[in-house]
C-alpha cells in the first residue's frame, strides 16, 4: 500500500439521501419522484458514476426506506449503500464510515444532495480543478442577486440585509476524507442541531473553504413547483 506521500489522491462521492422531504408534499420521499423517466436520485446518482474521476459513490439511505430496490436491485459497480441517521450529518458521517478501507485520509470526498438532480460534469470538473490543491477543499455557490429581507414571526420586514460578498451555497462540497470524517465526528450536540452543510462544519475548526462558482441550473427541489424547472434544465443538457 501506498504511503499518504506516494498516494495520488482519489475522489469519491457521498450522497445522503436519509429524508423524508416534508416540505415536498409527495406520498414519500422527494428524491424518488420521478422527473425525464428517472427518479431525481437516478439523475443524481449518474452525475458521479459517469465522471471518469469519481472512484465511487456512496448513497446514504432511510433505515426504512422500501424504494431503492426497485431502482437498483442490485449495485451497479462503484456504488454503495449505507443506512444514514438522524440529521444530515449523522448521515454523511455514515457515508464517511462507508468508505472506510477505500478511501486514505487524504483522498477527497465531494458531498452532494441526492435532490440537486441537474448537476453538471463540468461543474464537477471546476469544483475539482480549483481545490484538488488546495489546503482545505471548497463547494460550489452562486452570488445572490436577489435583495435580502429580514423578517420577525409576524411577517413584517424589519430591515434590508447587504447582499455584498453574500453567495447562495450549493453542493457538491469537497474536502478530505480525513479531515471531514474527524471533523464531523467531534462536533457538539449543539454544533450538530445548527449546521446545514458540510462547509459550516469546517468553517466551525477555523477552515476558509474555497467558493467555486456554480451553475444556475444546479437547484435543489425542494418543493413540488421545483419538478417544472428541474425537467427543463435535464431536457437542455440532453440536447447540448
């Protein structure tokens, strides 16, 4: 085996895909919902398994989840499955663990949700040419345009927030195996109940990830008007 100075550095994917998607309003799971003939988890996952990079993907599922098998009886080649936990990062961490006796501590690990179905090659192209050297690994992003409201439980606005160095995240986000895995797994109760990715996690230790910019297109569908938009951008890339 290769020490971690002879490694050449590897890339893996993990995708928690553990929830339920309330807000969604489907009979079960977001991701299953299909969208171009595919369920939004099948786009999601051929992202990754069709990137010559990407050694493997690792899907983190609902202990009770009854709609995988019948996307996948069985594993196509580089892909696996794990069962997540309570929060996101219960799950990614599962999906760390996963990749335990493949991956070395310095390979990267680019995480993505399993509801951002029109994820691009060549964004996954950009997020690895511009942090496959960097000290810490980054994420994918677009600036905001919209202007910014602040607003109490009554619905009033009670100021305007600047929207100057303000960028909207998406995923994947890459950072390495070793120091995601280590820093996720120590975080506090409380760390664990306010952080929404996984670069919030690094940026918790002290870490400047770097911000990759991303494509319009990337969206998470997170309600049932998404589905419109999400087949649109899957119709453009199949035309291009």
């Amino acid at each position: 085996m290769n020490s971690h100075l002879d490694h050449q550095p590897t890339f893996w994917a993990v995708i928690p895909a553990a929830g339920i998607g309330q807000r969604f309003g489907a009979d079960g799971p977001k991701q299953y919902v299909s969208v171009c003939g595919q369920p939004i988890i099948q786009h999601t996952i051929n992202s990754f398994l069709q990137h010559p990079q990407i050694e493997g993907v690792v899907v983190v599922l609902h202990s009770e989840d009854s709609h995988w098998s019948t996307i996948y009886p069985v594993e196509p080649q580089g892909l696996w499955v794990t069962v997540g936990g309570e929060q996101r990062v219960d799950s990614v961490l599962q999906g760390l663990m996963a990749l335990e006796g493949k991956a070395h501590e310095h390979d990267w690990v680019l995480v993505h949700d399993a509801a951002r179905p029109c994820l691009r090659q060549d964004a996954i192209q950009r997020l690895i040419h511009e942090c496959q050297y960097d000290a810490v690994g980054g994420l994918l992003g677009r600036p905001m345009t919209d202007t910014l409201k602040c607003v109490n439980q009554e619905q009033g606005v009670e100021k305007t927030l600047s929207r100057v160095g303000v960028w909207q995240a998406q995923t994947p986000q890459m950072f390495r195996y070793g120091l995601l895995r280590t820093t996720l797994d120590h975080l506090t109760h409380q760390d664990r109940l306010r952080i929404t990715d996984e670069a919030s996690a690094i940026e918790l230790q002290g870490y400047v990830p770097r911000m990759v910019l991303g494509d319009v297109s990337n969206i998470k569908v997170t309600h049932a008007e998404d589905l419109a938009l999400a087949e649109w951008y899957l119709q453009q890339e199949s035309v291009s």
